[in-house]
C-alpha cells in the first residue's frame, strides 16, 4: 500500500495527435498509429531534423530528404536514385504522403516492410542507398552536440537506438497529410471544376472506359490508392517479381503496389521502374499499351486490344482531372521544410 | 433522498446486466460462419488463381477476388415481432478476411419462424456513408446512383479463340444510365434460412456455391458479359436473378 501513496515523476512528451481533414474524417477510417509510437511535438520535430540530416548517411552526404523531396510530393524526379557512392537502385522512390492511412503497412512497391518504422530501418544501412550501418549512426548520433537532448525530449532517454530513430522518422513522415488539393476543395463544396475536368473525372469513373476507381480511390476515397498489388499490364515477362518475390508465389509475380494519384504532377517519372516520363504516357499505357502476362490483372480490359482505347478528347479530360489532384498547398507547407 | 434513488436505480442496472450478461439465460450470441464450393467442391483463397473450375456454359476459369457484402440478419417470430441484428458484413475470401461475423447485439432465445439475411444491402442501407467500406473502394460510383457494390468475383477464363481473358462479375444495384434521371430496378435480396429453434449460443453455417451465378436460369455466357458489367442494367438483373440459389445453410450448431 505504502507504493501507491509514492510519486514516481515520469517523463511525457506533448501529445500531438494528427489533424485528420475533414474529408478523410467523412470518408474513410481514422490512420494507423502504432501504440508505442504516439505522435508528439518533440517527436516530430526530432523526427524532421532526422529526416533532412545527411548524418543518417555512411559519409554525411545524403538525407532522406534528397530523395523524398517536398517540391516532389516527397519523391524525386529520377527514374532510379543514386546512393552514396553513386549506385542507382532499381526502383523509383515512392512519394511520401498519407502513409498513416496505409492500413495494412505494407510499405515499398513490394510490400516487403511492415509498418513505416521498420520502413525507415531499411534506407540507411542498404549498401546502394545511404550505406550507413546502424552502430556507426547510433555512435554519431550519440556524440552530437544536439541529438542526445532532443531524443530525451521526445522519449524521455538520452540513450539513442536505431528504434528510437526510426519511430522519430514514422512521426514525422505520418504528418505528412496532403488534403488540400482542388478536387479536394471541389469535394468540399469550395471551388468549380471545370467541364473538362468533371468529363475526365466521369472517364476516370466510368467501369465501361476508364475504370480507373476500383484501385486508384474516388470521391469517397480520398487516398487516391488502393494500397493494393496489382499486376496492370507493364510487361509480358517480368524481370522485377515484385510481390511474387515477396511471398514466393508465382500468382504475385508481376504486382506491385498502386501509388496514390494525388500528386501526380509533382512526382514524375512513373510506375515503379519510373519507365514512364509523363502523364500522357502513363494513360497511353492504360488506353492501347497493356500487356498480356499470366498475372495481369482481371480489371485490366480489352488487353488483347491493349487496353480502353480512349479518344484523344477522353484522355486530355481525363488528365485534366488529374491535376486537379495536385496539392500545391502541401508540397509548399513550411512545416514540411528544415529551417 | 434523490441522491439515494440514484443509486439504487444505478445498483438495479448493474444487477439486471450481471444476470444477463453472466447466466445468459434469455439471449443467445449469434456467429454466421461463411464457407464457399463449386459445385460441392471446397473454394479457399489457397484455390484462387488457377484456372480450374469449369462453369455451365462450359469456360474454364479461375477467381482471382471474392468479397461480398451481407447485411440485415433478421430473426422473426411467427406473431411478427423480429429482431434485426446490428451492422453489415464484406466477407472477403480473397484476404480470407470476415469469413466469421459476430454481430454486437443478441437475440432472445426462442421459436423463430423464419431467419433471413440481405445479399448487398437495402436500398435504406445502400446510400448511407460508411467509412470502413469506401477505405475497402466498396463504393459505387455516383454516375450508377452511389451506393455500394454487393459482390465482387473476378478471375480468368478462356475465351473462343482460347485465349485467357480476364473477367469482373461485379453485383450493384442495376440502374439504367442512359435515362435521366437514373432509372433502378432492386437487385439486393433476401436469404431465406427457413424456421430456427434459439436454445443458447447459436452458430449459422452458411454456404456459397459459386458456380449457381454462372447457371440458373441464365446460363452465364462469359464470352458475351465478362467486364464492364456494372452499368450493364440487363446483367445486373440476370445476376440478380442467378443469386437467388447462391446462397444454403449448410447446419447450425450450438
């Protein structure tokens, strides 16, 4: 009895639960926080400065943020990107938005990481991107004359691991919230769309053209993804497995996951090799491009015709709706950028 | 005085919960467990993807999807008075997802002539906003009256010429987009599971042939409708009627 009339003082940060906008309030279930990680003020912050410091690198020279850049929607422009002594991967980088609202937390085209902490595990040691290791960066961290007392601030310890740096970094990355684009603001009965863009919404609805909504979202789903993996007629044969290498059947070969749409305009190349410079190439590939392999996806139509077979009018309405997915407010936030 | 008369309503509560709640003696949890053959053959997500069932018309096919939505467990007693249990259910065989439901509330033990369920949902039903459906891209399109899709079975088949060509045996309540306004026909329905006997905790064992949608009485051509099928008023409803032998009660069990 005498133990509960002691005090024992324990060290909170200041919760800072994410600002859900309303449309994703009204549409779609809350996001996924880990228990363990609660969002907080100290964390995130720490987490930002995490998340643009070269010190997460092998030699200093490169941040997250030098491939996941704001200006890009939190991706690059790069086809592949290179890491540290100049080896490019084999997979575009994936923006970096609404992660939260990624339910099942398959992270990466592949799906292969579960939750956006072990997420960031994988950057930092991989041999072709940062090319750090986790005892060297845990060391560096440590002897910084900043670091140790923002981890007590956002955790409580001053004793830094590669979990306290990697749930700094989901913090973060989960206030990356993009809900301010104009279809957005359309759906919220703030602006008019113009009659092209409604047409190219009504392509991009329509089961019998387009057919775009059964994996890329809707007006009731605002992710604009369906997080899913799905093969859509890339390649015949594959020389990238993606989900198939993941589980080991050959019924995944060939899927990845569907990116979100939002943003579109900023995050160019697409798909997940980047094979596709343009928008206009990207529907090209859905409207005569598809091709026929064992895994393709049942929704991909007319694929012996290789694929909808849009009008040249469907396809500029149809990008046209496109861009209103483009969230200018959200690639400027000054939150988002290191002081 | 009022202070007292609180507490002792409050007391009253949590006594009339315990009894309820502990002994169990008036209401009975109900579980609808849900499992899927061709033809009595066993359909698993573990069978997807394989091109090896053979439909009426004679197509080889795979599924590739399966996910469904049920709505509206009804329990009704010969004077009338029913019992509706809370929510809605997408059974989703593809991620082997809600293949068991366990509605929130319960029923009172008893003699109920007739148990019923909705495939999809009733049209009250349909055009409410829910959130864990449009995160599951459950929804349909504006364009086709909004609402929500019933079922979604996909795979491949072969075609005439032998080739392997996808199918999207998509179910929505079948409208006709070409009037305006939209013109409806209600392609939900009931599932009748005839008379239960309630004594406790009760277990319902309901089956899908999968086969029956491409059988009777339209013999499903997937030559002729394999894609596209949502805005397709006429498929809607052959759909609809080849549902109404989908669905048996494979047994209940305490």
């Amino acid at each position: 009895m005498s133990c509960s009339n002691e005090s024992v003082e324990q060290y909170v940060p200041t919760p800072s639960p994410l600002q859900i906008p309303q449309l994703f309030e009204n549409n779609i279930l809350n996001p996924t926080i880990p228990i363990d990680n609660p969002q907080t003020v100290e964390g995130i912050a720490l987490g930002k400065k995490l998340f643009f410091d070269p010190i997460l690198s092998g030699d200093n020279t490169q941040a997250c943020a030098d491939c996941h850049a704001p200006e890009n929607a939190f991706t690059d422009s790069d086809r592949f990107s290179d890491g540290i002594d100049g080896v490019f991967g084999n997979r575009n980088a994936m923006p970096l938005f609404n992660l939260a609202w990624n339910y099942d937390e398959k992270f990466f085209w592949d799906g292969n990481t579960f939750s956006l902490e072990h997420q960031a595990f994988v950057p930092v040691s991989d041999p072709i991107e940062m090319k750090s290791s986790w005892i060297q960066l845990e060391q560096e961290l440590q002897e910084h004359p900043e670091y140790p007392n923002l981890f007590q601030l956002a955790f409580g310890t001053s004793n830094i691991d590669s979990t306290l740096v990697t749930k700094a970094i989901a913090q973060f990355e989960r206030t990356l919230i993009s809900s301010n684009s104009k279809f957005d603001k359309f759906l919220l009965g703030e602006i008019e769309l113009t009659q092209q863009e409604l047409n190219g919404f009504d392509v991009f609805m329509d089961e019998a053209s387009g057919d775009c909504f059964h994996c890329h979202g809707s007006d009731k789903n605002p992710l604009w993804t369906d997080n899913a993996f799905h093969n859509n007629g890339l390649d015949e044969t594959f020389t990238d497995l993606g989900l198939g290498a993941v589980t080991g059947d050959p019924a995944d070969n060939g899927k990845f996951r569907s990116p979100s749409l939002r943003n579109l305009e900023f995050t160019a190349p697409y798909m997940h090799d980047g094979r596709f410079s343009s928008i206009d190439e990207v529907i090209n590939h859905y409207s005569e491009g598809l091709k026929n392999s064992s895994t393709i996806d049942p929704l991909m139509k007319k694929v012996a015709q290789g694929g909808v077979g849009l009008s040249e009018q469907d396809k500029s309405d149809l990008k046209a709706f496109l861009l209103t997915l483009s969230d200018y407010e959200f690639i400027n936030n000054p939150d988002f950028v290191i002081d | 005085m009022q202070k007292i008369v609180s507490i002792l309503l409050i007391l009253c509560l949590f006594t009339s919960c315990d009894k309820d709640n502990d002994n169990n003696v008036s209401q009975a949890q109900i579980t609808f467990n849900f499992s899927h053959n061709w033809d009595g053959t066993a359909v698993s997500n573990s069978n997807f993807n394989s091109i090896i069932y053979t439909n009426e018309n004679g197509e080889d096919l795979s599924i590739t999807k399966l996910r469904y939505l049920i709505s509206k467990i009804t329990f009704q007693k010969s004077n009338g008075e029913t019992f509706i249990l809370d929510g809605y259910n997408l059974v989703d065989v593809t991620n082997n997802t809600n293949l068991v439901f366990n509605p929130m509330n319960t029923i009172p033990i008893g003699n109920y002539s007739k148990v019923s369920f909705t495939f999809g949902f009733d049209n009250d039903d349909n055009y409410n906003n829910y959130q864990d459906l449009n995160s599951a891209s459950w929804s349909v399109p504006a364009m086709l009256g909004g609402g929500y899709h019933y079922m979604q079975l996909e795979g491949k088949f072969i075609d005439n010429s032998s080739a392997e060509v996808g199918y999207a045996y998509h179910t929505i309540r079948a409208v006709d987009n070409t009037k305006t306004p939209l013109e409806f026909q209600n392609t939900f329905f009931e599932v009748n599971l005839g008379a239960v006997v309630i004594t406790s905790n009760t277990t319902f064992n309901i089956e899908m042939n999968i086969a029956e949608w491409f059988k009777n009485p339209k013999t499903w051509d997937l030559n002729v409708l394999n894609n596209a099928l949502m805005p397709n008023f006429d498929a809607q409803v052959l759909m609809f009627e080849n549902g109404q032998n989908v669905f048996s009660l494979k047994s209940v069990t305490p």
